[in-house]
C-alpha cells in the first residue's frame, strides 16, 4: 500500500510546493474549491488569491529568506466564489511550502461577533448609523418592515429586530460569497436584532425623557406665573375691603385672604422644589447626551479615517 498516497488522497488541506511564484505541485484536497490538480498545477499561484489580497501576500512572500516562515489570512478564489484560508508557509531554497486551511467558517463567525459587539460597544443613535456598521462587516445592511421570524436565502438573512414581544422591524443583511451561515449563527443574529432592539427603545425612552423634560419645565415657569396671578388680586382685594368697608367685614375677608396666601405659599415652595428637581435631571441628561454625542463622534471619526 502507497500510504503517502493515502494520505494525500485524504488530506484536507491544501499542500502546494512553489516554485518562482508557480505552483510545481499540489494535493487532491484541491477539489474543495472546485479545481482538478491540472487546473491548479503551472499556474501562478497569485492567480488563486482575491485580488483586493494579492499585494500584501506578495509583500510578505518577497520578504521570506532561506529558511524562514510566515502565516497568512487571505481571501482566496474558488471555482465558485471565494473562501478564507490560514496559510503557513516556509522558503526552502528556491521552494515556497505552502500548507493552507480554509477557514470560512471560522472567519464567519468572527464577523457576526465582531458586528454584534461594535453594535453593543457604539450604541448607535439613528438607524442609519446601525446599517453603516453592518456595511463594514457584510456586503449591505437595511433597516425594513416588521417579521415575526428569521428568513435565510442565498446570500441573505433577514433578522427581526424584536425585544420580547415588541417588533421593531428588520435588518436584511446581504453576505458575502464566504459567509456560511449555520443554526449557530442563526441564534447570533437573532441576539444582534435583540441588541438593536434595545437600543431603539433606549433611544425612544431618551426622546420621552427630553419631551418629558420640557414638560415640567415649562409646567414650572406656568406654576410660577399662576402664583403670582393670585397673590396680585388677592393684594388689591384685602386694599379695597380695608378702605372701602372697614370693620368686622374686613376682618373676615382679611381672614380668609391670609388662608388663601398659605395656600399659595405652600404653592410656592412645592413650585421651587419642582424647578430645582427639573433643572437637576436636565442637568444629569445633558450630562448623558454629551457622552452619547463624544461617543458617536469618536466612532464617526473613526469611521471617516
């Protein structure tokens, strides 16, 4: 029995000998991207790597000397689209030994985590800014209308935003050739639509609060004006029972001015409690706005460098 044949016949990695940038040999475990041996054998090997990847993998290649090693990532061709491998290659002499892993899968869910979390640590303040994430992890990403359940097509999932029983709507996200979407991924973008869904009702409660905010305060300017309208008559009705009636009259109305006048103390002072309560949680709201505002800046910036 040939063993190293066997062994190269069920192997899953690729294994390729390069020699002046041509591939001189391969394994079988080449039929995983859909090539024949003969499809890959005296060709370049560049040919097989993405191109938006060729020049950083040529960069590091040239830079190996006899002996030396390196590992690399890069989007590579298959027949049929694309896939992430892991590469370890070492110079020996004129030779480049190359052992390469696709790594799709792994790379996969990488991306959905990475997103999930860039959505959780930045907390987007509008939706479009949710979709400008998920564009730099997938191909596209768009905010549309409400959907009880997951839907997965090819090179399409759509998530429904939903916090408990409350459907906010959907993401439709569009995935790259690479992307292999499993039942473990479907739970991961299940949970990135929850985490979206929070963070629009954070949103919403914020706006509450602001309107809220404005609310008592101008509820507490009105109560101020309101006092001062009854402390004003009640003034000039006390002047003219005292000089136009006198007496036990006056006492009386007098009596009942003072009454009245508690009341609109106790107007007062309840009117200064709720300002200084009002301009407390304005002040600890703005205190929030600003940070949300820096931190949405900084991403912003980030984003544009």
């Amino acid at each position: 029995m040939d063993y190293m044949e066997l062994v190269l016949e069920n192997i899953r990695d690729g294994i390729f000998v390069i020699q002046n940038d041509v591939i001189v040999f391969a394994t079988p475990s080449v039929k995983e991207a859909g090539y024949d041996i003969s499809e890959v054998v005296g060709k370049k090997f560049i040919e097989f790597i993405w191109e938006g990847n060729r020049e950083d993998v040529l960069k590091i290649i040239r830079s190996l000397t006899d002996g030396a090693e390196c590992e690399i990532r890069a989007l590579a061709k298959k027949k049929d689209g694309r896939a992430w491998i892991d590469a370890r290659c070492k110079k020996v002499g004129e030779y480049l030994i190359v052992v390469a892993r696709d790594v799709s899968r792994l790379v996969s869910l990488e991306t959905l985590l990475r997103a999930t979390l860039d959505i959780l640590r930045h907390s987007p303040s509008e939706i479009d800014e949710v979709e400008n994430i998920l564009r730099e992890y997938f191909d596209d990403a768009s905010f549309s209308e409400k959907i009880q359940d997951f839907k997965i097509k090819v090179g399409e999932v759509t998530v429904p935003v939903r916090f408990q029983d409350r459907v906010l709507g959907s993401l439709k996200i569009q995935l790259p050739d690479w992307f292999e979407v499993t039942a473990e991924d479907m739970e991961l973008f299940n949970v990135l639509g929850e985490c979206v869904a929070k963070n629009m009702i954070m949103l919403e409660s914020r706006r509450i609060i602001r309107s809220s905010l404005v609310a008592i305060k101008a509820a507490s300017e009105n109560l101020a004006l309101l006092v001062d309208r009854i402390r004003n008559p009640l003034a000039a009705i006390n002047g003219f029972v005292e000089v136009k009636v006198g007496g036990d009259v006056y006492e009386k109305v007098h009596e009942q001015v003072m009454a009245i006048e508690e009341i609109v103390k106790t107007l007062d002072d309840e009117w200064e409690k709720v300002d200084r309560l009002a301009d407390k949680l304005s002040e600890a709201f703005s205190v929030l706005e600003k940070l949300g505002t820096t931190e949405s800046q900084k991403i912003n910036k980030k984003r544009k460098t």
